[in-house]
C-alpha cells in the first residue's frame, strides 16, 4: 500500500513540476510516424501563443518559418535522426506571427530494451540575450570602422618621404600591434642645413596612447605657430636645442596621477655641414650606431622619459657620423618583443642583426628589423614597432 501511494506521489510531483517550470517542455513520441508531441507545459504555452491542444499531435517543426535558419533545422533532424541529443539555437514563430530566438535542448528517452521511444524538448527563449548580443556587435562593428578611420588619419601624420640631405640618407617603418598605437616618428627640414628626426612611444595602448601620440605630432611639427621646435633669436625662427624641445614638452606634458600617461623620446638635429647629430636620448631604448667597419657602439638613455619628472635638464649626446656609418633608433616595441615561450629579443640581437645588414640597403636593413620582430613574436607583436635609421653617404 506504501508503494502504491508512493509512486502517486511522485507522479504527481513529476506532473506539477513540469507544469510550473519556467521553460517550454514539450514531449514527443518517436514510435508515432512524424513524432507527435504527447505532451507541452504552460510554460511552452505562454512562450509560444498555441495553446496544448493546438500543439498535441503536431511535429513541433510548426514553430519554424521563413527566416528560420536550415542549418538550426538540419541540425535538430539530424540529431533526432541518430537518436542523439542535441542543443541549438533556432529562430522560432509564435502563434502571432512574431518571432523569438529559442534555445532548444532535445533529450532521447530510451526504454528497457534500448529503443528511443520519446523525445523530451526544452524551449528556452533568449530573445533578449540575443538582441542585445546582436546591438553589442553592432555597436563593435561601428566602433572598428572608427578605429579603422582613426589609424589612417594616425598614419597620415607619418612622413610620406624623407626630405633630400647632402650627406645623409634615412629611412624608417612603424607598424602598430593594434588598429591605433602609441607609437610615432617623423623626419622634418627645419632650414637649409638643419633636419629634425624624432622616435616616440607613449605608454600604454589603444585609444589613449593614439590620442596623445596625435598631440605630440602636432607639437612638433614645422609649422612655427603650433610647435615646439623653434626660438626666435630677435631676428627669425632657429631650430631649438634638443634639450630645450625636451623641456618644453616635459612642462607641458607632465604626468598626471588620474590618467599616468609618459613617453620615451629620440630627437635629434642632424647638421648636413658636418654630418653630426645633436640628440637627447629621454628612457628611449639604446641607440645602435654601426660604424662602417662592422663595429658598434650603444649610445644608452641619460634622461628619463618625458613627463615623469618636473622641471628637469635634460643633457644632449653628439653623434659625429663618417661615411658609411649607420644610427638605429627604435622603440620598445622591438627590443621588448617576446616570443610565445616568454623569451625577449633584446638589444644584442638587434644590434648583431644590424650589423649583419650593413652590406644591404638602409630601407632594407630597416625591413630586416622589423622581419626579426616578426619572426621573434612568430606574427603576433605585443606592442607597436618603429624603427627609424641614418646613414652617412658621403664626406
């Protein structure tokens, strides 16, 4: 008597928990051609707008219609098909002729002697979460034609060539990890003698890093109304010391706590009457100078990075180039790069591949960096990478 009212029980807890559950449960039967449903709770009915008597002995296929996927539907038959489970996401139609994105989990129920008898669905409406996954890759895609538009008017602030030298000769590359980088370069022709080269490389990534790379190019540019590079002797404009560029832009660009941003800096004048370079080297990685024998030297930073400390005096380094010696000035990203087992490039490598180039064209030298990095990083850079070389051609 026990079991009799035991198993009454549990029949009918087993029929109000099907009843109350907040998802569609719907049960078909695999022995009846076309597999009819036997069975829907209420919730199948408030999900879908058909009541149980209008689903009962229908395929469920009903919830399908035009813009239903065929691969989702394919999908459901070839899982009933094998007998197997299976949980798909489907475009569905309610009764009204509205839609709703179902997440349908089909369970086969065996019996005794192993023949699936019954198909148990699970409807689960996750119109909401695929709504608003759909305005969130939208909103994506809007923000990537952004970047797109960003980094090209970034690039543009690159130098489309490099201005004629008497004795010199530079060439460069730079190439972002990402869509926008902090990274930045330019070669500018101050006045009949004197050419201007800078490196930079703002910490940090993204939007924010672009953003202030932006500003500095503007700051130091050859237009003499927005820029940091001249002095007015009483007479006209002159090209101002590295130091002074330097201090100008460590006032101006000082660290601020709420967003740190700083940068590392190469600036140098290159006199074309006596081929010598005035620069300041501000936490920038060691400057490469290749002599025309095949010996080097690492001309290192003796200043820190622009913004970090107020009111500093910046020192200049002078580099006296003869014929046939070369100068690599690059950013972290290149002597940072790490290799998928966590191993960094470093400066002796660039520096021996350097000098292995020294028998190549400067562009191809150049090319021959930013190759090593590739290869280093097996084609996945984790930061932006500029390199920016000189040549002396001639006495």
């Amino acid at each position: 008597m026990s079991e009799k009212i035991f198993s009454y029980i549990s029949d009918e807890l087993k029929d109000r928990a099907l009843a109350s559950a907040g998802e569609g449960i719907t049960i078909a039967d695999a022995r009846l051609p076309d597999m009819p449903l036997i069975y829907v709770n209420p919730a199948f009915e408030r999900v879908t707008g058909y009541s149980r008597h209008e689903a009962i002995g229908s395929n469920c296929r009903f919830l399908q219609g035009p813009d239903t996927d065929p691969k989702a539907a394919e999908t459901i038959r070839t899982a009933i098909r094998e007998k197997r489970g299976c949980v798909v996401e489907i475009l569905n139609y309610r009764k009204d002729g509205t839609t709703f994105w179902n997440r349908l989990t089909i369970t086969p129920v065996f019996n005794q002697s192993g023949m699936v008898t019954h198909f148990i669905g699970i409807q689960s409406d996750v119109t909401a979460r695929r709504i608003a996954e759909e305005k969130l890759a939208d909103a994506n895609r809007e923000m990537q034609r952004d970047l797109e538009s960003a980094a090209q008017i970034q690039k543009s602030l690159l130098p489309a060539s490099a201005p004629k030298l008497k004795n010199m000769e530079i060439a460069w590359t730079y190439r972002p990890s990402r869509e926008l980088g902090g990274d930045t370069l330019n070669v500018l022709r101050l006045d009949d003698n004197t050419v201007a080269v800078y490196v930079l490389d703002v910490t940090g990534h993204g939007v924010p890093a672009s953003l202030l790379s932006f500003t500095l190019a503007h700051t130091l540019s050859s237009f003499p109304e927005q820029s940091f590079l001249f002095d007015n002797n009483g007479k006209e404009l002159i090209a101002s010391a590295p130091s002074t560029v330097a201090a100008r832009l460590n006032q101006r660009f000082q660290l601020d706590l709420d967003a740190p941003q700083f940068f590392t800096m190469f600036y140098s004048l290159i006199d074309e009457r006596d081929n010598k370079l005035r620069c300041i080297i501000a936490g920038h990685p060691p400057v490469i100078l290749v002599k025309e024998d095949g010996t080097t030297d690492l001309l290192y930073a003796n200043n820190p990075p622009i913004g970090v400390m107020e009111k500093f005096e910046f020192a200049e380094q002078e580099i006296f180039l003869q014929p046939g010696d070369r100068v690599y000035v690059y950013t972290d990203g290149l002597s940072e790069a790490f290799s998928p087992e966590g191993k960094q490039l470093g400066s002796q490598q660039i520096k021996d591949a350097a000098v292995t180039a020294r028998s190549d064209t400067l562009q191809s030298g150049v090319r021959n960096l930013e190759l090593l990095a590739e290869e280093w990083t097996e084609g996945n850079p984790q930061d932006d990478v500029s390199i920016l070389a000189i040549e002396c051609t001639g006495e």
